[in-house]
C-alpha cells in the first residue's frame, strides 16, 4: 500500500513554491511528492468508476502536476485550494471523455433483427447527421486543448508513455504491459512514469 508523506508545513510550502518559480527541479518535485496525499483523497471519490484506484491516481497526479507548473502564488489562492480544483478537474475530463465514448460506441450495438432477419443496430434507426454532434464538438474542444498541457508538462518520453497508457491522444489506452511491449521499457517503468512522473530523467 503506497504511503504518502504528511504535507508541507506552511512556511516550507511557501519557500519551494518560490524555489519552484524561479525554476528549480527539485522543488517542484518536492511539491509534487508532498501533495499526492491530496491526490490519493480527491481520487477515492471516483473509485466506484470504471478505472482503478492506480489509474485514478496517475490521471489526478497529471492534474497535480498541471497546478504546480500554473500556480501564482500573487492571485491569492493556496496552493492546495488550486491544486485540488486542477485534480478534479482532470479526473472528471478524463471520465468524461471515456462516458462519452462509451456512449458512441452503444449505438453500434445489436437491438434487434427486422422481418428479413437481419441485424438491426440503433444506429439504423436515427437519422443521418444527427447523432451526438454537440459530444463530439465538445470531445474535439477538449482534445484540442490537452495537448498544450502535455506539452508543457512533460519530457518527450512522458508524453509518450502517459499518452499510450490512458489514450491522451484520443486513440484507446493501453495497458502497462501493451505501452511496455510498444516503447521496449519495463511494466515497472512504465507505472514508475506514470505515477512517479516527476523522477524520469
């Protein structure tokens, strides 16, 4: 069972989030490291979903990440108030998208046969042009604004793993032994940069 690290005390938060802006690495991490607590807490809210308490896990510390690398300490906010905000928010962007597909997929689905005993699929029966339209301009948006965090966030073989694991680039994910045979890397490291991201070199 994975234990986290109890959180930063106030004044050490302030001083690796200056140390963080100013462009030290290992700050960052440290602020990464310390806050998975918060991760861990946000992410069993979902446990009930179709992914699995480690993917939920990765998915909101890609969401962690995400906060520390945007945090303005100058706007007023904690960083604990924006960071659990920038968590949820990639959890509930993720399920989202993976409910909407779900849903496209549904319509593909035998419902039935007609007289002639063919198979009949809903997709026969609703008009041409009018099927999840505003899902799909939605699902375009998002996907059109996830690669700009990606990319600000990660190295090129983070970007790599992470986007084969959990199918960031709109494709179907993979799992850890799929994106293991694909890259050539071990499973292990393959959860090790999806969970541990920040320890990559």
């Amino acid at each position: 069972m994975q234990t986290f690290k109890k959180p930063l005390t106030p004044a050490e938060e302030i001083y690796y989030i200056k140390q963080c802006k100013a462009g030290n690495q290992t700050a960052r991490n440290i602020l990464i490291e310390y806050n998975l607590r918060l991760v861990a807490h946000i992410a069993k809210k979902y446990i009930n979903t179709c992914r699995e308490g480690d993917d939920l896990l990765s998915i909101g510390t890609i969401g962690l990440i995400k906060a520390i690398d945007t945090f303005d300490a100058d706007k007023g906010h904690k960083l604990v108030s924006y960071a659990s905000r920038c968590i949820e928010n990639e959890l509930l962007m993720v399920l989202r998208q993976e409910k909407k597909r779900a849903r496209e997929v549904s319509i593909y689905e035998p419902i039935g046969t007609d007289k002639e005993g063919n198979e009949i699929v809903l997709m026969d029966i609703i008009s041409e042009g009018s099927v999840n339209t505003l899902d799909t301009l939605i699902t375009k948006h998002e996907l059109s604004v996830l690669p700009g965090y990606v990319n600000s966030c990660l190295t090129k073989r983070e970007k790599q793993i992470l986007t084969l694991r959990y199918g960031l680039s709109g494709e179907e994910a993979h799992t850890q032994k799929q994106v293991s045979d694909i890259i050539g890397i071990s499973r292990s490291y393959v959860y090790k940069t999806s969970y541990y991201k920040w320890m990559a070199k």
